[in-house]
C-alpha cells in the first residue's frame, strides 16, 4: 500500500483549518495541524510531514518568520512550503513589510480564498516534485 503523504496545516484561523483538513483528506493525504508558529514549528520537528501549508499573518510569529526558521535548519529545510495568505485584502492591516514575502524561499504562494481544486493540484504538484 502507497504511503499517504502527510501534510502540515499551521493557520490561526480553526475554520480554515478544519475546511482545508477535510479538503486534504479527500484525497489520501495524513493531515497534521497547529493554530500558531511555535506550534507549527514544533509539530515539523515531531511529525516529519512531507508539506507544509503555512499562513502568513498570525499572531505571535508570522509565517515569515517560521518559513524563515524552516529554511534554515538543515534537516528541515527540504520540506516544500506552500504559503497561504490573505495578504493582498489586508495589507493596510499589518505591520509586514509586502517584500518579506519577495525573499522568501518559500515553494509556492497562494492568495486566500482559495478554491478546493486549486489547493489540491498546487499540493499535489508540489509533493511530486519533491518526493523522493
């Protein structure tokens, strides 16, 4: 039997990540979640997921900043990210600078909302071009 490929959800927002849960699971994805970066940072070093899906604006550490720390560890920085944002709506709203999102070295990128559809082939395309 295939391995499902295990995906990390980190996004403040509950709705989101029970909607994008049941999305992932739709297809035979394994989907681990954290509502915070700390959290979300712990969660990759205790579970190993195969993608992470990363929010950008939450409170505490954004997702610049976990992405960040993702990229630079070593043993976690083969991990695609796909970050997920609101960014381009709330711009006014907060204090991160639009170029941090430039330099990041981050997979992928996507406004939210995002449909069902587009968040499973952007997942599907990344985990295929980064699995082993």
């Amino acid at each position: 039997m295939e391995r499902k490929a295990k995906i990390l959800v980190i996004d403040d927002d509950p709705d989101f990540v029970a909607v994008t849960k049941l999305v992932l699971e739709s297809k035979p994805y394994q989907v681990v979640t954290a509502f915070d970066g700390d959290e979300g940072l712990k969660k990759v070093r205790d579970e190993s997921p195969d993608l992470i899906i990363l929010d950008v604006i939450m409170p505490l550490k954004d997702g610049f900043m976990v992405c960040e720390q993702l990229k630079r560890d070593p043993e976690l920085r083969k991990i695609p990210v796909l970050m997920l944002t609101a960014f381009a709506e709330k711009v006014g709203e907060t204090s991160i600078a639009l170029s941090q999102g430039l330099t990041l070295e981050a997979e992928d990128f996507i406004d939210k909302p995002i449909t069902p559809t587009e968040l499973l082939i952007r997942v599907e395309r990344l985990l295929k071009k980064f699995s082993l």
